[in-house]
C-alpha cells in the first residue's frame, strides 16, 4: 500500500510517499525557517503564505519518483495518473498546529482526493512524530544530520512492544504507552512549555537569536569543564515527584533571573548556561522516560520530535535504558523535526479512511489517547 502524506502544521511544507508504512519512496520538505528568523520566531501568517507558494512544487517532487517519464509535456496529468494508478491513500495532518498552515494542507488533500476518489486519512500530528522510527529508506531531503537508520528493515518488531514513546517536540513533551504499533495510551505531559519551548525562549534569553534547540546544543558542546559543580546550578523539575508529567517553564525564568545578574557575559558563560540548560532538560526527559518504562514493564524506549536530534539526549537514554536492559530507539535527525514521511507511517499503521468531506481542520486536536 502506497500513501501519499500532506504536512503543514507549522513551518514546513512537505510531501511524502511511504510504502506499506516503512519504506520512504520519497519525503520533501520546503521550510520558511530562515525567512521566519529575521523576525526571531514563527509567524503564522508568514508560514500560511510561504505554504501557498510551496505546496504544489512540493507535492510534484514528491510524486516524481512514481511518475512515468514517457508522459511527454503535460504535468498535471502525469500528477494525476501518478495517483490515481500508484497511490492508495491520502493522508494529511489534521492538527494540532498552526490553523491557516493546517488548512492549506488538508484543502489541498482534498482537492486531490475529490478529483481522484480516493480516501483520505486524517493525522494528528503529535502521534504521527512517534512514527518517524518505524521508517527506513531514503533520509528526509534538505535535512542534515545522522541518517543512520534506527529500526530494522520493516519497523518495529513485535518483540520490542510494550513500549514506551517520548514525543519531544517545540509545542508538546508527552509520553506514551506503545502496546503495539496501534494500540497508543496517553500517560502525561506538560504542565507548561514544552522542551522544545524551553530551548528555543532559552536561546533567546542567552543571545542565541532564533537558534532554538540545535544551536543551545552547539554552545553546550563547548563548555570546557562539564564534570565541575556549576556556579549556576538549574533545578531539574518534577524530577522525583513520581508523576509522569513535566514542567519546563522554570528552567526559562531561572536562567533569565542568573543570565541577568552578570555584569558583563562572555561566551563562556553562555557556553555554561547552555550546557546546565541541556543537562536539566534531559535528565528530566531520561529520568520520566525510565519511570514509565518500569512502571510498565516496557521492553523499550523510543524518542521522536525535534528534541530527539539532541546528542546528549540520545546518548544519556542510551547509557541509562541499557543499565536498566531496555532496547532505546531514536529516528535519524533529518526524520526527528517535522516531515511528512511520518505523517504517511502513522496513518497506515492506524488507518482510518474518510470520505474527502468528512476531512476538518482541528488545531488544538488533543493528544491524550486511550487505549
Ligand atoms: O518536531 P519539531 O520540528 O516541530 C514541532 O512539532 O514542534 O520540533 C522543533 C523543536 C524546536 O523547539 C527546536 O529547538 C527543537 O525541536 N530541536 C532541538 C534540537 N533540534 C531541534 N532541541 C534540542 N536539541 C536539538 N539538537
Ligand atoms: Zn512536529
């Protein structure tokens, strides 16, 4: 089964061609991050239009290589015959995200799906992250970064199952039950922000501009004496509380409140700031991914969302699921941050088909699944 994914809940503009949920035969992406950075963050209506711009050029590459080449000249109809004889499902995001951003998207499924009757398969967009480790293929184009891939050729095996999923993301840190590539139970979530949020308002806060996540992690790489006691320790939130929620929006305040007292900050500060940021944060997220691992009897970890790029992350996860004898499973970067190769995965592992009119926007669509 080959599906044909829709993506534009926030920034990026992508389409994806996923076979039987696994293989990528294709995965786009335009994204207007670096138009949105002069103006230091997203601006919905900046991205809604960036959208327009980018959706069909987008959606054309995505299609090309299932697209027969002796089709002289006429684009649309080597569009048109490409899904109608080779794709067996629309799928879009649905929500939750940026409402003009998600309506482009799910018009333009649609539109396809009226002119060329077939279903379509709404996504929410939180769950759809997850998915991003069940992929294997081709990387995500115009991403950098570790493409290794994280699974083994046809997904998960059923003997990794339960399992517990992290999604870390810019709007949500949430964890999962995983009791089988269908069967998903919301456990907790944020109070607050979300980590991503706690990253990238950080980032500003330190000077870093728009940087967000990667670029607290590049200043964080260059503290020089990472084992000494900090002279401006963060506190780790909700760390032992035993609940499965977080609560990052301190972390933002308290460094704002300690970068504030410096009379005069140098890089190396920054550098420290950065590095106790990353530390706090991820020993939360290892810590609560671990807790609820145990508390169900989970036989592995899997990480996904834009934090997941984070090395320090990936590697304290690691160092801390093997202590405990729990498999860890992280997607290659390029697949971490928003893309449409998973929304595709998500929808054909939990494959709900809907008439094109049946298809509405949902921007605070919730992510609190159960059973
Ligand atoms: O999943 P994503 O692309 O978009 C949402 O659905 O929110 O995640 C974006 C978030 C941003 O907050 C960004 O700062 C964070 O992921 N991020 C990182 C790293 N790369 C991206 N955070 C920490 N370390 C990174 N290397
Ligand atoms: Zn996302």
């Amino acid at each position: 089964m080959k599906i044909l994914a829709i993506e534009t809940s926030c920034d990026e503009t992508s389409c994806a061609v996923v076979r039987d949920g696994v293989q990528i035969v294709s995965n786009v992406i335009a994204s207007s991050k670096t138009l949105q950075q002069q103006w230091g963050g997203i601006v919905p209506e900046i991205a809604a239009r960036e959208q327009l711009r980018y959706m069909i050029p987008t959606l054309i590459d995505a299609l090309t290589p299932v697209m027969d080449p002796k089709i002289p000249g006429n684009e649309i109809f080597s569009v048109y015959r490409a899904i109608t004889e080779c794709i067996d499902a629309i799928a879009v995001t649905v929500g939750p995200g940026l409402i003009g951003s998600l309506i482009l998207g799910i018009e333009a499924a649609k539109t396809i799906a009226y002119v060329t009757g077939k279903p379509v398969i709404p996504v929410n967009h939180v769950l759809a992250h997850m998915y991003a480790n069940f992929l294997t293929g081709v990387p995500a184009q115009g991403a950098k970064g570790n493409n290794t891939p994280s699974g083994p050729a046809s997904g998960i095996p059923e003997d990794f199952f339960p399992a517990i999923s992290l999604v870390v993301s810019g709007g949500h840190t949430e964890l999962f039950l995983m009791e089988s590539a269908v069967k998903l139970i919301w456990l907790g979530g944020t109070l607050d922000d979300a980590a991503g949020e706690a990253f990238d308002k950080s980032a500003r806060v330190l000077g870093l501009g728009a940087g967000g996540g990667p670029a607290i992690q590049e200043s964080a790489a260059k503290h020089v004496n990472p084992g000494s006691p900090s002279p401006a320790p963060l506190p780790r939130p909700l760390y032992r509380d035993g609940s499965l929620n977080f609560s990052f929006s301190g972390l933002k305040t308290a460094i704002m409140r300690d970068w504030g007292k410096l009379s005069d900050p140098t890089a190396k500060h920054r550098n420290m700031f950065a590095w106790e940021l990353q530390e706090s944060i991820t020993d939360v997220l290892v810590a609560k991914s671990l807790l609820a691992a145990k508390t169900h009897c989970a036989r592995s970890v899997m990480i996904s969302g834009g934090v997941a790029s984070n090395i320090r992350l990936r590697d304290k996860l690691c160092q801390k699921a093997q202590e405990n004898d729990i498999y860890t499973f992280f997607p290659p970067v390029s697949l971490c941050t928003d893309n449409a190769a998973y929304i595709a995965s998500c929808a054909y592992f939990r494959n709900n088909p809907l008439p094109w009119n049946r298809i509405s926007v949902q921007p605070d669509l919730s992510v609190e699944v159960k059973g």
